[in-house]
C-alpha cells in the first residue's frame, strides 16, 4: 500500500483499488484567509447614515424640479384668456398690438415681436459667426502657442460683461459714432425696393436693427468661438499632416482638412448662439427701441419678444398681461427647440468625432484629390545602404509657409494670403469690443469712483454729480447671497444625485434623467422668462416686490450652471477610489463626505463662482421681482435696489450726463466683481488641475 507525505506533513495512504486523486494543496493564503475575521456588520446608524444622504440628495433634485415645474405651469395657466380670446393662431399670426386702442377691444398679436426677434438675432449670427470660426482658428492653429491661450482668455471675457454694460455703452457710445453711417445707408440705398421691402429707408431715430445685431454679435461671439474652438481641437493630428505632406499651405489645410471636419459642430454652436440671442433682453431694449412692425426698414427701430415683455410687465394686468405671458411662452419654446437641435448636433459631432477612423480616411482621400503629386525636380536617388546599416530617419517636413514655397502658384498664395488676412480681422473683431468697452468704463467711469460713491445713495436730483451706490451695492451683496444660498446646496446635492446616487436601469436612475433633462432646459431659458415666470408664480401670490423674489430668480438662473459645473467634476473623481473605499468597508455617505466632495471640492467652488458671476450681472428678472429702492434698505421682504437696476434705470428713465456717469461708475464695479469671481474660478480649477498633474 503506497504511502507518502503532502505539504503540511499530513501523511497520505492510497487504499488498493482508489484511484481517486488526491485533493490538490492548498494555497498558503487560504490559510491565513481562515484566520481573518469576518466582515463587520452594518450599524444601524450607518445604515441610517446611508439614508439620510440618498433622502437629501433625492429630496433636493425633486424639491428643484417640482418648484421649477410648479412656476413654469402656474405661468401657462396664465395664457388662457388670450388664447380663448384670439386663438393660437390668431395671437401667433396678428401684426398688432395695441393694449389700449382709441375705440374698441385691445388687439395683441405676437408677429411683429417674433419677426424682431428673428431678425435681430439672424443678423447678429451673420456677423458673429464668421468672426468666431476665425478667432478660433486663430487661437488654434495661427497665433504662437504662447499667445492662444492668453487670447482665447481675453475673448472669453466678454461672457462676463452684463447684457446692461454693452447696452449702455451701444447707446451712448456706438449709436453716435455709427449714425453718419446708418444716415450714409438710408441715402444711398434707401431708395431699395425687394418685393415691397425698403430695408434702408430712413428716417434714422436712435434704435435700429443693425446696431442692435452688432451688439447682439459681440455678445453671443465667446459662447460660439468657444465651442468651435472646442471642435476644432479634436481635428486629428494625421489629418492635418496629410494635408501638408501634399504640399498644401496653412490655410488650405484649415480650408480643406479642418473645417470639414468640424462643419456640424460650428452648425451646432451656432444655433447656441442663436438660442442666446433670441432671449437677449436689456441691450436689445436699449438699442432697438419699442417699435413693432413687420419687414420695416434696417435702419430703423424695431421690437423683440424678450424687449416687448420687460418694457410693459411691470404695468400691465388682465388682458395684457396674459398676452405677455403668453409671448413669455412663444419666447420659452422657440428658445427651447434651438437650443435643443442644437445640443443635438454638437453631441453628434463627439460621436463623430469618436469614430474618427472613417471621416479620417474619406477626409484624406479628398485632399488627395485636391493636391496632386507631382514628381519632385533635381532629387538624386540615395545611395545604397550598408549591409546591417539601419536606415536613415525621415526627414522633418515643416508646413509650407506662404513666402517659403517656390512651388506655389500666384493665385494659391493669393487665396492663402486673403484667408489668413480675415482670420486676423476676425480676431480684431472680437478683441476691439473688449477693449473699447472697458476703455469707455475706465474714461466714464473713473472720475465717479471715490469714498463716497460706496457709502452715499444715488442722487434725487438727475442733474446732480453726487452720490453713490451704496444701497444697490448692499443690494446686490444681498441678493448674490439668496441666490448663493438656495442654488448652490440644491444644486450640489441634485448632482450628487445624478451622478452618485442614481443607478442606471432602476427607477432612481430614470428619475436621474429627467432632472438632468429639465437642468439642461433651464440652462437655455431666457432671463426674461425667469422673471416673469416669478412674477407670476411667487410677487404676485405674495402681493409686493422683494428681495426674497429677486433672490429665487437668480438662484433658479444660478442653479442649472452648479448643477451642470458640479456634475462635470465629479465624472472626473476616479471610480478606483470609490470602490477601494467601499471595499474596505466604508459606507456610501462616507465615501462621498471622505472621497468624492474633497477631490471635487476646486471645481464645485468654481461652478458655484461661475453661477454667481452669471446671476450677478442679470437685469431683466429683478425688474418686476425686487423691483429697485431709491433708498437704502436690507429688508428681506421688501423692494430692494441692485447695481444692474441702477444702471438700466439711469440710462432709460433719466439719461442725463450725471446719471450717465453714475451709471458708468455701476458698471465698472459691477464688472470688476464679475471678473474678480470669474478670475478665483479660474485660480481654483488651475490649482486643482495642477495638484492632480503631481
């Protein structure tokens, strides 16, 4: 009977007859495994704990959504009486408005508001666009690497300016300087006659569509250039080489390689812009004045939806007012679809773009056809190599430059020339309002900056030089802090919910969706609608203006910009740190307290800073919310003045060179806060990105 040993000294013995084999040893782990001891179990604190953070996170979301909801119906509950009165195609279809006619019922239609609207904002992306796709260029493939991204920067502050700052400096700077030529138009061409249409027919008043649409352009001009910048970016490396290695120059490249390319993605920041444009409020107000009318003159005053709904809310009632809820509606759903296709079409380029391998292939077999090879002059053949030589690396080829090529035909060098000179107008296009603007607030506003202008109220009398801001700077502090308040943890939690709490395939999971489908609706929504929408649904239910009301209009234009900043850095925590976390032990509450909010913490206090900065600036929403105090008051429930305000009511309603000063002097504060925000958001996300490199 054989007998042995197996590992640990255990002995064996096979019986005659079993030829059953031996059980393999075990491994040593397995014998330090079994002196572990057993998982701890869960406490019923920590089980608690658990609870208590998925009932916040769920609660916030619903909270948001539900408010949200119960404003925007509350709102289209007020809409009725003008579509029982007119029907929605007579409202949509009628060219008057006329709220109280000399005899008769009052007559509204919404045409001339949306045909302004239209107009405007199709004349502005007529500029903007060209000038975009040509600042990005610039900043992508032209300037010198140091220089792109102190350039993109400069651009990108014009986001930060408030729609107020460039209506004023539209009214009293460039409708002056461009009247001589609006009155050279409407000389010249004013005699134009398309099917009917006198685009250039005078006479020239102080609004006009062309100078709004210039404003307009510069306005919606860092959103596009951004996302075409963005796009361009993701051009492949070989497809540009390809390009040059077929001899063409820079700009041929840009012309034939990457805007290809990226033609759905600037088709789809475009209809961004477009979005931004068409709710576009207090500089269209200030520029376009309040004239509606259909196919009028381009030289002439003119009325949107947004400018029509601010100018006449904060008087009107009945009737009228449910006519201005009702353009409220048009303005949200035309505001809406754009927005929405053009999401769309972004996202399908970075779909695109993911499966690049095709598009590289045809886009190169294009270019192939576009430049012809031909057979180099005076090139010796090379000598043959060694036996076991290795072989010589291939020489470096620099991209043909305009001057460097001999080779290049006088037209070619023409066109590159050409293509190239309106990429650099094109960025001075946009670096020039930049510049100007705050040049004329630095000039304007200076000499009315001094101790008393933080501590005096604003004067009574317009003509006089004195007084201060001290009461709409306390203001704004005040309703930046409402605002920061009720977004900034609503918005924290509703994405820690979306994005940590929610799993996909299970019922939180679709409710995930939804609240990341309404946060990207709310992202599109005007700021006129927001207003009104709280107009309706909180100032008139508590029956004053306040600063609570002002407060929740800010915080619900302030909240889809935390929620989507705060979304986007917690994808970046990695998931080996979540798990490693629960693996040893940790339950949920704790791996996000411990884990996943201290490494998101720079980018969630950026998007908190970003949504301040935007809803700082805002004026149209707190003109029927807080409504502006001539005095200095901190009452939470009751009107309450703010720098934007004292802006637009001392360029509207007094206009004198006093006020005109004051106002200049709001303006430079007003924009030196939103730039020291954006600024801190910039430092906090470079520092967090730099901690994360080491």
């Amino acid at each position: 009977m054989p007998s042995g040993t197996i590992a640990g000294g255990q002995p064996l013995t096979i019986e005659p007859g079993d030829m059953t084999p031996p059980p393999p040893p075990a491994p040593p782990d397995e014998a330090l495994a079994r002196q572990l001891p057993s998982p701890l179990r869960r406490t019923g604190s920590s089980i608690a704990a658990d609870r208590t953070y998925t009932g916040l996170a769920v609660g916030a979301a619903v909270i948001a959504v539900v408010f949200v909801g119960y404003l925007i119906w509350n709102t289209v509950a007020q809409t009725g009486e003008v579509w029982s009165t007119f029907g929605v195609w007579g409202f949509l279809t009628g060219d008057q408005w006329l709220p109280t006619p000399v005899s008769g019922a009052p007559i509204f239609g919404a045409l001339p508001f949306i045909y302004g609207t239209l107009m405007t904002s199709i004349l502005a992306l007529m500029i903007a666009v060209p000038a975009a796709i040509g600042i990005a260029l610039a900043t992508v493939v032209l300037l010198p690497k140091k220089l792109r991204g102190p350039i993109g920067a400069m651009i990108n502050l014009l986001a930060a300016v408030p729609s107020v700052i460039f209506g004023l400096w539209g009214l009293t700077v460039l409708v002056p300087f461009l009247k001589p030529a609006l009155e050279w138009l409407s000389t010249t061409f004013g005699g134009l006659n398309i099917f009917g249409w006198h685009p250039f027919e005078g006479p020239i008043t102080s609004g006009s569509y062309l100078i709004s649409a210039l404003v307009l352009a510069v306005m919606v001009l860092p959103i596009i250039t951004a996302i075409i910048r963005e796009v361009l970016l993701t051009v492949p490396r070989d497809q540009q080489e390809a390009a040059y290695a077929l001899g063409a120059t820079r700009w041929e490249m840009v012309r034939n390689s990457m805007l290809p390319w990226a033609r759905s993605g600037i088709v789809g920041a475009s209809a961004l812009g477009l979005g931004r444009a068409v709710g576009e409020t207090i500089a269209i107000a200030l520029l376009l004045g309040n004239s509606p009318g259909i196919f009028t003159s381009l030289v002439g005053p003119g009325s949107t939806l947004a400018s029509i709904i601010a100018l006449q809310t904060g008087e009107a009632s009945g009737l009228q007012l449910s006519a201005l809820t009702a353009l409220a509606v048009v303005l949200f759903v035309l505001a809406f679809g754009i927005n929405a296709l053009a999401r769309l079409l972004v996202r399908r380029h970075e779909g695109g773009a993911a499966r690049k391998g095709g598009l590289v292939s045809r886009a190169v077999t294009g270019i192939v056809g576009l430049f012809p090879r031909r057979a180099p002059k005076n090139v010796q053949a090379s000598p043959p190599l060694a036996a076991g030589a290795p072989p010589p690396p291939p020489p470096r080829r620099e991209p043909a430059t305009i001057s460097g090529s001999a080779s290049l035909s006088r037209s070619r060098r023409v066109r590159s020339r050409l293509g190239e000179g309106v990429v650099w107008f094109s960025l001075a296009f946009g670096m020039v309002p930049l510049i100007l603007v705050i040049w004329e607030m630095v000039r304007l506003g200076l000499p009315a900056i001094s101790g008393s202008f933080f501590t005096e109220l604003p004067p009574t009398d317009p003509s006089s030089y004195a007084g201060g801001i001290s009461n709409a700077l306390v203001g704004t502090l005040i309703l930046m802090g409402i605002a920061t308040l009720i977004a900034a943890p609503l918005g924290i939690l509703t994405a820690l919910f979306i994005r940590d709490v929610a799993r996909p395939g299970t019922i939180s999971g679709k409710i995930g969706s939804a609240v990341g489908f309404v946060v990207d609706i709310l992202l599109g929504v005007p700021s006129i609608v927001v207003g009104l929408i709280v107009y309706l649904g909180v100032v008139i239910v508590m029956g004053h203006f306040s600063a609570w009301a002002g407060g929740i209009a800010l915080a619900i234009i302030m909240f889809p910009v935390v929620v989507r900043a705060s979304d986007e850095v917690l994808q970046l925590v990695p998931q080996a740190q979540k798990e490693a976390a629960m693996a040893l032990g940790a339950p949920k509450w704790r791996t996000t307290l411990a884990i996943v909010i201290p490494a998101a913490l720079p980018g969630i206090i950026t998007g908190v800073l970003l949504g301040v900065a935007r809803a700082s600036g805002e004026t149209a929403p707190l003109l029927f919310t807080s409504l502006g105090n001539q005095f200095f008051s901190t009452a939470l429930n009751e009107p309450i003045s703010a720098i934007p305000q004292l802006i637009y009511q001392r360029t509207i309603q007094v206009a004198t060179p006093a006020s005109l000063q004051l106002a200049w002097g709001a303006a430079l504060v007003l924009v030196a806060i939103i730039f020291i925000l954006n600024i801190g958001g910039a430092l906090i996300s470079r520092r967090s990105r730099t901690l994360e490199v080491r």
